[in-house]
C-alpha cells in the first residue's frame, strides 16, 4: 500500500473553517456574499474530494501529518476508501444541503442566519474532519467540533422547546463522548501505546480479553452520535431544529459520523480477527438488531413526521453497525454503501418534511392527507426515498440491504436475515401509508371547513425544491451506477481482511 | 517515665498552652476573643523556639570575654523575632477588620454576623451549615 | 521550682483569657500573659525576644486591643448558656447550627487530637536543655563560633538577624509595612474630623500625666535611639527601639491630645513618607551591595572601608530602616485605629 | 557579581522596592504609579523568563543572600521547577496588573488606589520569594507577606461580606501558617538547619523520628489549609466571591498555585519520594482528598448562582486534580499536575478577568447577568467561551493536555476509578459551563415583553434582538484574550510547556 504524504487533507478540511471566516465576516451585512462563501466553499470541497478518488481507487493512501501536540496527541489525516466514501457523501451533499438552506431560511426569513451558516460550515469541517482522521484523537477532536457546532443549529430559533431540545442533544453527545469514549481513548493508549489506526487494529494482543470488552463497550457507548439504544434519545429531541439542520444532522454532519466512528473503531482499532476472537462482533450484531426492531415500531407510532424520521434513523444507523459487527466481508461492504445510500434516502426525506413546513406549516403526519396533490414533486420525491429505505429496487436502499443480507449469510448469523425482513416490513409500514395518504386521500380538513381551500400546485421554491429532487435522484443513480462506492468498499475489505 | 516528664514538661507546656489558643480561635464567636486566642496560641510556639535553644547551663547568646561558658542556641531567638514581628502585624490588620466589621454590621459576634448575612444575602449560609462538616474532617489531613 | 511556677501561670492566663466575657479585663490578662511570658524567656536566656515580647505583647497588642475596644464593644456576647448544658439538654435551646453541642465537641475533638499528635512528637524530641540536640550543634555552632569574627558584632542574634539571615529580616520588615499599608486601605477615610476638643478637656485635668510626659518623652525618645544603635552589643535593635520611640509619639498624643487637625495631617503625611522611607534605606542598602559588587545585602562590599567597618555600618544603616519604618507604621496603625468618627 | 548573576534576587527586588516607592510617586501622578506596577511586573517577568533559560541551559542555579554560603545563610534555588513557577506567576501578576487599571478604578475607591497597588505588589512579591527561596524559615516568612497582603486586598471588596470572608481567611490562614511555623520549628529541633538542601541530606536517618513525623503533618495541614485543599476549603469561595475583581483573579490564578509548588517542594524537595510513599501514607490520604476535592467541588460549583462563586468552588475542584497528579506520583501523572500549574492559571485567569470585564460593565455578578452578552460583549464572551471550554476539557485547549496526563498518569498506576472520576468531573464542569455558555448566547428577554405592551415596544421586541456591541475597554479586553489566546495556544502546541515540565518532573522523582 502505497502512501503518498500530501496537504489535500488538510486543505479540504479547511476550506470550511476559511467558509467560517469569510461567512462571518461577511455577516449581516451582505447576505449574497455570503451565501455564496458557502456555496463556492462546498463546491471546492466536494472537488477536492472527488479529485483524491483516482489515487485511492488505485490502492494508494494519502496521509498528512499537521503537528504534534504530545507524544501520542497528534493531529494527523488520512485519506482512504473508508474515508472517502464518506467525505464524497458528505461534502456532495452539503452542496445540495447549501441550496437547499438558502431557499428554507430565506423563505421563512429566519433570524442569525450568520451564526447559522458558520455553524454549518463548521459541522461540515467537523465531518470532513472525522473521515479524514489518521489517529482517535484526530477523530475525538473533530468528533466534539460537530457537537459544538450543531448545537447553535440545534437550538437555533432559541424559544425554551428549542433551548431544551438542544440542551438534551448536548448532554447525550457530549456527555458520553466525554465519559465512555474518552475513557475509551485513555484505555486504549495506556493499553496500545498509539492511537494511530491501522488496518490490522492496534489493540491485538495488548491487554486481556476483559479489559478489551471494557474498552470496546465504552467505545460503543461513547459514540452517541450513532444513537444506538439506549443513548438515541436525543435524536428525535433534536427535530426541533430547522428543517436542513435535520437533514444535515440526519444524513451528513452528525449521525453518520457516529457509526463512522463505530466503524472506524470496529475495523481499524480492533481489527476484525481481534473482535470475532473476542465474540463481540456477534454481541453487537444483536445488540443492534434490537435497536433496528425497537426503533422502528417506536417510529409506526410517530405522529409528528420529523420524530417518525428520526426514529427511522435511529433504526436505518444500526443497519450500518449490525453490517459491520458481523465481521463478514460482505457485511462490511452493505455498511459502507448504507452509509451512503441511507443518506441519500434520508436527507431526501427531511428535505421533503422541511419543505411540507415550509409551504404549509405542517408536521403531522395526520395532516398530509392529500398532500401530494399541492406538492407532486415533493411528495413523488419522498415516495421515491421511503422506497429506497425500504430497500425495493431499482432504488439505492436495495442494494445496501443486500449486502447486508449477504454478510448475515457469511456469518453465519441467520436470523440477522430474519430481523432485516422484519424491519424491511416495519419500514414499509410506516412509509408507505403517508405516501398512500398523501396521493390518495381527500385532506381532513376539506370536511369541516367550508371555504374548501384551492387544490392548486402549492409548490416550494425552486431554491428547496431542486435539491430535493436532485437527491431523491440520486438514489436511482446510485442503484444503477454503484461501481464507484462498490470499489471503495472493496478497497476497505481488502485492507481490513488483509486479502489483497 | 519521670525522666520523661522531666525532660518534656517544657513542650508540654506549650503544647497546652498553644490547645487553650486554639480552641479559642475556632470555637469563641467574638472576633476580638478569637484574635486574642490567636496571639495566645502564636506565643505558644514562640515558648516552644525558645526552649529549643535553651542549652543547660549556657548564659545568653552575647559574645562574654569569658571562655568555656556555653551560650544557648541564637537562632531560634532570631527566627521568633522574627515571627512576633509578622504576629503583631496580622493582630493590626485582624483588628483593623474587625473595626470596620463592627461599622458594617454593628456586632462583632460571629453567629450573628452570619444570621445578617442570611438574610442579606443566602449564599453564606451554605457556608455556615458546612462549618461543620469541613472542620470535622479538619485533622484528617494528617 | 521558679520556672515551673510561671509556666503554671502562663496556664492560668492563657485559661482566663479565654473564658472571661469582660474584654477588657481579657486583654489585660493578655497582656499579664505576655509579661509572664517575658519573664519566662528572660529565664530562658532569650534576652532579645523578651524585649521584643515585651514591647510589642505587651505593649502594643494590648494597646491595639484596646484601641479597637474603644472602637468596637467591650462585652462578649452570646453563648448565654454554659457548655454543659448545650451538651446535655440541646433541645431546650433555640441555638444556630454555630452553637450546636455537635460543633462544640467538634472543635474539643480537634484540638484534642491537635495537641495529641504534638505530644506524640515530642517523644523523640532531645530533652529540655540538651546541648547535644541537633539543634544546638549543627547550625549554631558555627555561628557562635564565628560570627563575631565574621560580622564584628557581638550579640549573636544581632549578628544573625541582620547579617546571616539579614535577609529574613527584610523579610520582616516587609511584613511590618504591609501591616501598615493594610490599615491604611482598610480604615482611612479622607475626612479628618477629630474631637479633639473633648480630648484636651478631659486631659487639663491630668497635669501630673502630662508633666511627667513632657519630663519623660525626651528621655524615652533617646533611649530609643540608644536601643537602636546599641543592638549589636546588647539586646535589642531596630525593632525594639523603633516601637519605643513610636510609644513615645503615641505617649504624646494621649497625654496632650491632638490640638489641631493640621497636626494630625502632618503626622499622617510624615507617617505616610516614613513607612516607605524605612523599607526603603533596608532594601536599598541591599542594592547598594549590590551595585558594588556584592551579593544582595553583603555589607563588606560596600565601600566603606574596611570590611568589618562596612558590615558594621551596613548593620546600623538597616537597623535604623528597621526603627523608622516600625515607628512610622506604629504612629500610623495607632492614628488609624484611636481616632473616633461620629 | 554581574548583572545576570543577581538575577534571583532582583526577581523579587524589583516588585518590593516598587511597592514600597508606589505610595511616594503615587503622590505626584497616579498615573505613574500605575505605570509602575505594570513595568515592575514586565521586569519581573522577563526576569524569570531569562531565569528559567539559564536553569534549562545550565542547571540549578544558587544564590547566596548576603554573600553567605547555606546553610549558614539563606539561599535562593532557581531550578526546573521554581523557574517555571515563577515564570507563570510573574506572567499572570503582569497580565493583570495590565487589566487592572479600569477595574480598580470602578472597584476601590480614589484615594484607597495607592496603597491597592503597594499591596498588590507586595502580594506578588510575597508569591515571588515563596517560590524562589531555598530557605524554610524564609518561605515562612513570605508566606506571611503573601497572606497580610492578601487579607487587605480581599477586605477591600466593595460588600461587606468582603471583611467577613477576609477574617475568616485571615484566622484559617494564621492556623494554617502557624501549623507550619511549629512544623519549621520541629525540623529545626531534629535536624539542626533550615536550608531545604540540607534538610534533605540530613533527614532520611531521621525519617523514622516521631518529631519529622509530627513536622511533615503539619506542614502538610498548614499547607493544605493555604491551599484550600478539601475540607479545609471553606474560606475560599467567599473570598473569591467577594474580593475586588483583580484581587479573586490573581488569587485565583496563582495563589494555589504557589502553596500547590510549596506542597510539592516539600514533598519532594525537602522531603523524598521514598518518604512519601514508605514511611507516610500521604500520597493515599492525598489521593483520598483529592478525588472528594475534584467532585465535591465540581458539585457545588453547580448549584451556585453567583459566577465567582461557580468560578471558585471550581477552582476548588481543580486544585483537587493538582493534587492528585502529585498523589500518584508517578512520572505521567507529574507532568500533569505541574502541567495543570499553569494550565489552571490561564483558564481561571481567562474567566476572572471576563468576569471582572462584565462586573465593570454592567455592576452585576451573578450568572443571570451573562445572558445574552454574546452579543453586548463578544470579545469578551468569546475568550470566556473558550476558558470555559478548556475548563470542559475540550481538545486543543490546555485543559485536555492536563486530563490526557493525568488520566494516563492513573491508568499507568494501575488507578482506574480515577480516570473515571477525572471524567466525571468535567461532565460536571461541562454542566455549569455550559449553562453559562447557553445563556451568554441563547438567550431571548422576554421580559421586555411582558413588562410594557404597547404596539410600539412589541414590535420593537419581535425584531431580532439588536443589542449595541458595548465590549470591555481595551486595556482590560486585551490581556483577557491574551490568556485566552494562550490557553489554545499551550492546548495545541502542548510539546512546549511539557518540553519545560519534563525535567522538573525527573528531578522530582530522581529518575
């Protein structure tokens, strides 16, 4: 493996944190401008990533080490096919979030749009940031970055629901991450000596088989952000942000950096062999096949739309960490293109609920009956995305889910095959009876209020609606032009498995 | 055991001298009666200096045309000279404060200072319930 | 059989003290306490201490004590009931958590247990007068050995305070102005109104004090003066000399009075420049050593002849920083503290 | 002797003499003399710079007071460790003195200014030769000097709370220092010296005497008592609380600081590991202490309105982790504490000196009073922002680099609970920061609403809260970001300050 030692990292990671300046400074003053530091910065971001594709597809690494803070403390970036598949997700999307922000704020005319956009650049950095990381404490510090920087987004409009919803997210993320991961981190220096990842895991052999399920259940527990039960609970609290903080929060900046780490932490700092020795791959294959149930029958009884998403994230990111904890080659590769076929579906899903708000002030899922007629695009976009989450082809989810199925197979898991099916359907029925509610159903209010309101098109601007589209897309394509991120897993396989 | 008694009666002394000092600081509620406790329990380890350097039979340490006679030790005298000087000027500051407390609150009873604070201004009387516990635990550090 | 009867004593003051509720009456046994006490060291050879003790136990604490009396209150208040029945019937008592038996016992306990681990240290201790106790040997030895050819003072605690450990002393001194800068932030205001015409009424009538005043106050003023450049032969120095010239001043000022506020303001302002003025001849004597090439307070470097003459004269210039400096701070702390405000 | 070679005693000249010159310059222009105090504290602090430079290029350097060689008379010891210390004390006492001239003249009276800066300076003076001196009795002796100094400075606070905490401060303090006045005396009477080098050759035959042992216990106590070492930690929040704004932050910055250095010079210094850890079991009741000092402090922190108040049972929770480094005494855990010496006396410095900015701008202490500065004072909110988050733990800031060593510190000694305790408390400290945090930038008045409701006002209200930037005058913003700056600065580039800690740490444990 060949590694090509290049500033691209970093640079990628700082455009954003240049974003900040450039936004804050342009403030209130100049609205334009600075909309479009953050547009400009997007794209550049995205095509810094994209440009490192070539050289990682061809087995390469790009590593970058930035300073030294103690022996042991450094900030370092790496750049490889795991990384990357996450940041082209993630900076990809942020340009579409971008657009998809100006239409919403504006539209509403919501207040500290500074503040709004700096925070989102910083979360951007922050995810960028966590791909990239060579080491735990690269990670660990980009990781609490994303916390700082969503919870002014979290509690953006500051009424006391917001205040408190975002109070609850940052006890969660902040406080495990503060007391099971960086206890985690500790042990595994004391235990390791290094927090560099590496392929192979760093802590084989090292420590004792308890002391090792000590550390990986703090590690697991410390990740909030993957918001595996019992630690989800700040999730739906968090759905009193603005509709693209959700979609940012659910499909990019936050959720996916948690089971990022989970992932990071099960394959380069474990190392598959050390975890299918220690049987805690199977452990936390149950563990979270219990969220994946639990989560969504929790989400068949939401009524608010955004809670009924946020519990289906909750589930959809077990999916990822069930994937990899079975420790099946397979598995893996279905976690990693969930990662970005779940984004995809996702974002599209809150951009659709932010978009219901936006045009009508609605979040019921009780109100939307009929809905689809006002906002066909809209609505057809968020058919498109349940589809995909439900995992029926030709759309992105299917194939994630069939990787997934494939890896339970490989490992020997069957009835991993039983709770997949099982939450499939689960999925389905909550998605499906809005989209048959909103194409299909007279609205309840046409029968008590006697101006019947005009069925007219009641569409969004075309600033929010494009990006939704756009997405909701982009999970056709990714079904039928996978090969990019199918390669990229591969890669990852190949190095964590050690075939070459 | 006599030769015990005989050769420590001196540090004993002291001892209780400087126990009576300090009972008074942290029990008396009088300021003044804590301050004067203070120079009571200060002297006592003045006492305690000076015995050290008491040599038997030595005469002060002043330079005699005589030989052979032994002095007693001087550096503890210094170092207590010292050690009065700083005890009297914290006596003047204490004193100080508390005359300017007495202009504040018009008492110089430490309980009742404390019930004014209540009623001005809750905080202190968090501290007054912890009195208790904190100097309990005061010789633990032993 | 002496020494045992007045350590007894001792006992017995510092016990009075404590439990009687007249202040005044505590004070004044404060101050039996430091005259015993004096005595005591006097016995112990501790001739220069027990000066100090004297001047300043004696005499000023209890002068400061009473000062602040005047300014304050005389009774000890409070604590109506007797330790005894706190501890036997609390609940008949409406008593503050300050007043609790628990507390009560809390403190006996921790003293108790204070004086315990003191007594527990004693057991190794050299006993009472042992000349073969480290102490006596290993420092002190060479001090009493040597440091008259070193110094060229005879009294050897003159010759450690201001030479060998010149440095403590400035230490002290310090300490002394801190005191005096401290009373000056805590208690001065800019308005000087004195009554001092009730004062002088009051004191027309005592001729006598104030005839033997006008007799005495030369008198004490130059024996000061004589404690100060006598210290390196004798006991005493600065600071004993500097506290009685102070007495002298303040000895003046009750017995006549304060006629006129611009007495008083000249006083102030004289005290004002003096404190600084005596920390400042003692520090810049060390300065000065240095700036001849020695090591901070290192009088033989300073070119004044010979060694023994430098070091000699070094001695008596930071003696005299120490007696204006403790005199200036003493006028001011008695000025501060004595003056009524209506 | 040139120049450099006196070096040491200037160190603590320079701040003496310009204490005692204040109040006569002062007369002519307050001004100067306030120009004064500032440059003092520059020389003095350049002093210590090129002090510590010399140490690391060549070692301990000694200073003979009075030309007499120790133990005959007292000596000044720059090594590793007082050279650090005296760097950060001498750093923070000039930072503030840059501060201070705004907030004394809101906080003390005119004509009091003066003798405030005589004893200001004589407070770091006192720090200064605590620090610097190799003598036992002369620690004493500046103990003294540091703590008269301190009881005045503290009952000058505008409340009259302020003189009650001062005496209480004043009677704990005078316990605390006579403890060590008769531990001196018994170290004396065993050993026959007060040179700290020489006690420490002359005490490992004595290590078994009853009379060292009582020693070391009350020195230990007294210092504890200064250091305000849990339980004997009650006269600090009140004095913290109460005292002028300049005085709680220079206090709080450095002040345990320099008993925390004593603790350890005596420990180690005069003292020796070998004691420490087989004769006595102080490292256990240390550690005992320490870890109900870090908790209980982090908890009442949390339920105090006041932010001075919150600041200093902080503080008393830090000094706990202070302690514990120096408890587990293994090399990691060292580097920590020592660490933590000038890590704790930036971020305290940072969020005192925010505090004594908003006290000047608005008269008001308590945490209510923050809400909504973000916009009136970002500047200032910002550097509060970040000592609150180095306070947290934060990475990049200086207060992960002490938790990274200290919990690595334990994990090596085998100590697992405490790395969990060590977490716990910055949770905690994550709760009362953070709710200070939220209210400085999320925070609507609603009561403008509820109070006056006509049309006009209510719209008014609806608008987004507008407030006029009013920001701390420059004087007093710039050395708060300054310490704010440098507790990201020694958070990122930690290799520096640890680089300087490493050797005090191998001297200490004689590794």
């Amino acid at each position: 493996m060949e590694i090509i030692q290049s500033a691209q990292p970093l640079y990628t990671v700082a455009v954003s944190l240049l974003a900040i300046i450039l936004i804050g400074l342009s403030g209130n003053k100049d609205p334009n401008l600075r909309e479009s530091w953050t547009i400009l910065a997007a794209i550049i971001k995205f095509f810094m990533v994209v440009s490192m594709i070539p050289q990682i597809l061809d087995s390469k690494v790009i590593e970058y080490s930035l300073i030294t803070l103690l022996p042991g403390l450094e900030i370092k970036f790496r750049v490889d096919a795991l990384a990357l598949t996450f940041a082209t997700t993630a900076s990809f999307l942020w340009i579409i979030t971008s657009f998809y922000s100006i239409g919403y704020m504006r539209t509403l005319k919501e207040h500290a749009q500074t503040r709004y956009f700096m925070c989102f650049a910083g979360a951007m950095a922050g995810a960028i940031g966590v791909a990239f990381s060579a080491n735990l404490f690269t990670l660990f510090l980009f990781y609490e970055t994303i916390t700082f920087c969503t919870f002014p987004l979290v509690a953006h409009s500051e009424k006391p629901d917001a205040i408190k919803g975002a109070r609850k997210y940052i006890v969660y993320l902040l406080g495990t991450s503060l007391a099971f991961q960086l206890f985690a981190i500790f042990l595994t220096y004391n235990v390791a000596g290094t927090l560099e990842f590496s392929n192979q895991g760093i802590l084989a052999g090292k420590a004792s088989n308890a002391l090792l399920t000590v550390i990986f259940i703090l590690f697991i527990a410390g990740v909030g952000k993957a918001a595996m039960m019992p630690l989800h609970a700040w999730l739906p609290a968090a759905m009193v942000a603005p509709g693209p903080v959700s979609a940012l929060l659910h499909a990019v900046a936050v959720v996916k950096v948690g089971v990022f780490t989970v992932v990071k932490v099960i394959l380069h700092v474990f190392g598959i062999d050390l975890l299918s020795q220690l049987g805690l791959g199977t452990c936390l294959a149950y563990f979270a096949s219990f969220t994946i149930i639990v989560a969504s029958v929790i989400a068949l009884r939401q009524d608010n739309l955004k809670a009924c998403l946020a519990y289906s994230t909750i589930s959809q990111l077990s999916y990822i960490v069930l994937g990899v904890a079975l420790l099946a080659p397979s598995g893996i590769t279905g976690s990693i293109l969930h990662i970005t076929m779940h984004a995809f579906a996702k974002i599209t899903l809150f951009f659709t609920a932010g978009t219901i708000y936006l045009v009508t002030h609605k979040t019921r899922i009780s109100e939307l009956a009929g809905i689809g007629k006002q906002m066909p695009f809209t609505m057809s976009a968020f058919a498109v995305a349940s589809l995909s989450m439900i995992g029926i082809p030709p759309l992105g989810g299917f194939l994630s889910k069939w990787f997934l199925a494939i890896g339970s197979i490989e490992a020997k898991q069957i009835p991993i095959i039983i709770v997949l099916a099982t939450s499939s359907i689960l999925n389905a029925s909550y998605f499906l009876p809005i989209v048959h509610a909103a194409f299909f159903k007279e609205p309840h209010y046409a029968k008590h209020q006697s101006p019947k309101p005009k069925q007219n098109m009641l569409e969004a601007p075309a600033l929010v609606l494009i990006p939704l589209m756009i997405t909701a897309i982009g999970t056709l394509v990714l079904f039928l032009w996978p090969s990019l991120f199918l390669d990229l897993a591969r890669i990852v396989v190949a190095g964590v498995t050690g075939e070459n | 055991m006599i030769e015990l008694i005989l050769g420590k009666y001196n540090y004993w002394v002291y001892i209780t001298l400087m126990m009576i000092g300090f009972y008074a600081m942290i029990e008396k509620e009088n300021l003044i009666k804590k301050i004067i406790g203070m120079n009571i329990f200060q002297t006592a380890v003045f006492l305690f200096y000076i015995s050290i350097a008491k040599v038997k039979g030595g005469t002060a340490p002043i330079l005699w045309e005589k030989e052979g006679i032994p002095y007693d030790n001087p550096i503890p005298h210094v170092l207590i000279l010292t050690a009065i000087v700083v005890s009297v000027s914290t006596t003047a500051v204490a004193l100080a404060l508390i005359i300017r407390i007495f202009k504040e609150y018009g008492t110089i009873e430490e309980d009742k200072i404390l019930i004014m604070s209540e009623v001005s201004g809750k905080q202190d009387s968090t501290e007054n319930s912890k009195f208790l516990s904190s100097t309990s635990l005061l010789q633990k550090g032993e | 059989m002496i020494d045992l009867m007045l350590l007894l004593f001792l006992v017995v003051c510092a016990i009075a003290a404590v439990s009687m509720k007249d202040l005044l009456s505590t004070t004044i046994i404060l101050g039996v306490y430091s005259l015993i006490m004096t005595v005591v060291w006097t016995r112990l050879n501790a001739v220069d201490v027990a000066f100090t003790e004297a001047s300043v136990g004696a005499g000023i604490t209890t002068v400061l004590i009473i000062a602040a009396l005047s300014r304050t209150k005389r009774e000890e208040e409070g604590q109506e009931y007797g330790m005894w029945s706190k501890l036997l019937n609390p609940q008949d008592l409406k008593l503050t958590d300050k007043q609790s038996p628990l507390l009560w016992l809390t403190s006996l306990f921790i003293v108790l247990i204070t004086g315990a681990v003191l007594i527990y240290g004693t057991i190794d201790m050299p006993d009472f007068g042992d000349p073969d106790a480290p102490a006596n040997i290993h420092l002190a030895k060479r001090f009493i050995e040597e440091s008259y050819e070193e110094t060229g003072v005879p009294n050897f605690v003159t010759a450690i305070l201001a030479s060998y450990r010149g440095y403590d002393t400035l230490g002290e001194t310090t300490v002394i102005f801190t005191a005096g800068i401290s009373l000056i932030l805590l208690l001065r205001r800019k308005s000087y109104i004195c009554d001092t015409t009730i004062k002088e009424k009051e004191m027309k009538e005592h001729i006598v004090i104030r005839t033997i005043s006008r007799i005495l106050i030369p008198f004490v003023q130059l024996y000061a003066l004589y404690v100060i450049a006598h210290g390196e032969l004798s006991p005493g120095g600065g600071f004993q000399g500097g506290v009685i010239f102070g007495s002298s001043i303040i000895l003046y000022v009750i017995a006549f009075g304060l006629e006129e506020g611009r007495k008083v303001r000249i006083f102030r302002e004289m005290g004002d420049l003096l404190n600084s003025t005596g920390v400042l001849i003692y520090a810049g004597i060390g300065v000065l050593c240095l700036l001849a090439g020695g090591a901070y307070l290192e009088y033989d470097k300073l070119p004044l002849g010979s060694e023994k003459m430098a070091s000699s004269l070094g001695i008596y210039g930071i003696e005299i920083g120490v007696g204006i400096t403790v005199a200036a701070v003493m006028i001011t702390i008695f000025f501060i503290t004595a003056r009524h405000e209506r | 002797m040139t120049l450099t070679e006196s070096l040491p005693i200037l160190v603590i000249i320079i701040p003496l003499i310009s204490a005692i010159i204040i109040p006569l310059i002062g007369r002519i222009d307050k001004s100067i003399a306030f120009a004064f105090v500032i440059s003092a504290n520059f020389l003095s602090f350049i002093i210590s710079i090129s002090l510590l430079n010399t140490v690391m290029e060549t070692g301990r350097i000694s200073y003979w007071l009075g030309g007499w060689e120790p133990p005959w008379g007292i000596e000044y010891v720059v090594d590793y460790l007082s050279g650090f210390v005296l760097v950060i004390v001498s750093f923070i006492a000039f930072i503030i003195s840059v501060y201070a001239k705004k907030s004394v003249e809101m906080e003390v009276e005119g004509e009091k200014i003066l003798p405030f800066y005589s004893i200001y300076m004589l407070l770091v003076t006192g720090f200064m030769g605590m620090i610097i001196t190799g003598d036992i009795f002369n620690l004493y002796v500046f103990i003294e000097i540091s703590a008269l100094a301190g009881y005045a400075l503290i009952a000058i606070g505008k409340k009259r709370a302020a003189l009650i905490a001062s005496y209480n401060y004043l009677v704990l303090g005078t316990i605390g220092a006579t403890f060590i006045l008769l531990g001196i005396g018994y170290l004396y009477m065993a050993t026959g010296t007060l040179n700290m080098a020489d006690l420490r050759e002359r005490l490992p035959m004595l290590y078994d005497s009853k009379v060292v042992l009582t020693a070391f216990a009350f020195i230990t106590v007294g210092l504890s008592l200064k250091l305000a070492l849990f339980p004997f930690h009650i006269w600090l929040p009140n004095v913290y609380n109460h005292a002028p704004s300049v005085v709680s932050a220079l206090m709080a910055a450095t002040s345990a600081k320099v008993i925390a250095y004593v603790l350890v010079r005596i420990m180690f210094s005069v003292f020796t590991m070998k004691f420490d850890l087989e004769v006595v079991p102080v490292t256990k009741i240390l550690l005992f202490l320490s870890v109900i000092a870090i908790i209980a402090g982090s908890v009442l922190a949390i339920a105090q309105t006041n932010i001075k108040r919150m600041l200093a049972y902080s503080s008393i929770g830090q000094i706990g982790y202070i302690v514990l480094g120096i408890a587990i005494s293994n090399q990691l855990s060292m580097t920590g504490s020592l660490i933590h010496l000038l890590n704790h006396a930036l971020m305290k410095g940072t969020l005192f000196l925010v505090v004594g900015a908003v006290v000047y701008k608005t008269g008001m202490e308590d945490i209510s009073s923050l809400k909504g500065m973000g916009k009136k004072m970002p500047f200032t909110m910002a550097a509060f922002t970040i000592g609150a988050l180095s306070m947290i733990g934060v990475p990049l800031t200086v207060g992960f680099v002490s938790k990274w060593y200290l919990a690595l510190g334990a994990l090596k000694a085998g100590m697992w609970f405490l790395v969990f305790i060590i977490l716990v408390s910055s949770l905690l400290n994550a709760v009362y920061f953070w709710r200070v945090i939220e209210g400085i930038y999320f925070h609507q008045k609603p009561k403008v609403r509820s109070q006056k409701s006509t049309t006009k006002d209510s719209i008014e209200s609806l608008k987004p809260e507008i407030q006029n930037q009013d920001d701390a005058p420059v004087g007093m913003l710039i050395p708060t970001l300054i310490l704010a700056g440098l507790c990201i600065v020694f958070g990122i580039a930690a290799f520096i300050p640890v680089s300087v800690v490493t050797p005090i740490v191998n001297m200490l444990l004689e590794v």
